[in-house]
C-alpha cells in the first residue's frame, strides 16, 4: 500500500470539492449584485479576489501539512544499509 499516492489522491478529490464549495458560495454573492440597477458602481474584483483567496490558501496549507507529516514519518523509517 502506498500512501504518498493514496493521501495526494485525498488532497486532490478535498481540493476540488472545497474550490466547488468556495465558487458556490462566491457566485451565490456576485451574481446577486450583478442584476441590481446599479451593478456598474459595485466593484466586485475585491469580492472575487477574497473567494479566490480563500478557495486556494486551504489547500495549500493542507497539502504543506501533508508534506511535513510524511517527512516526519520518513525520519522514523528504518535504513537498509
């Protein structure tokens, strides 16, 4: 069993749901303000900016965990020498 493969595997189907989830929710936001009369003086970059922010710094502190953890675990591996 190799869980390098089997954890980055993990990573990549919660990274796609979480990016999913964070775009539901931001379009959930923007599409609102885009129908009003005066959608043309709601700056929304800021808003988009925060969502994509948002969708991509837990996956990177998820996947730099998952890093630290399984260097950790090969320090405690036994040498073949």
């Amino acid at each position: 069993m190799n869980w390098r493969v089997g954890f980055f595997r993990l990573w990549i189907v919660l990274t796609a749901s979480w990016i999913a989830l964070v775009g539901l929710v931001a379009y959930g936001e923007v599409v609102p303000l885009s129908r009003n009369a005066f959608s043309d003086l709601i700056p929304v970059g800021p808003l988009v900016l925060k969502y994509a922010i948002a969708a991509l710094i837990g996956p990177a502190l998820l996947f730099g965990l998952g890093a630290i953890f399984l260097w950790i675990g090969d320090g405690f591996r036994r040498n073949s020498h």
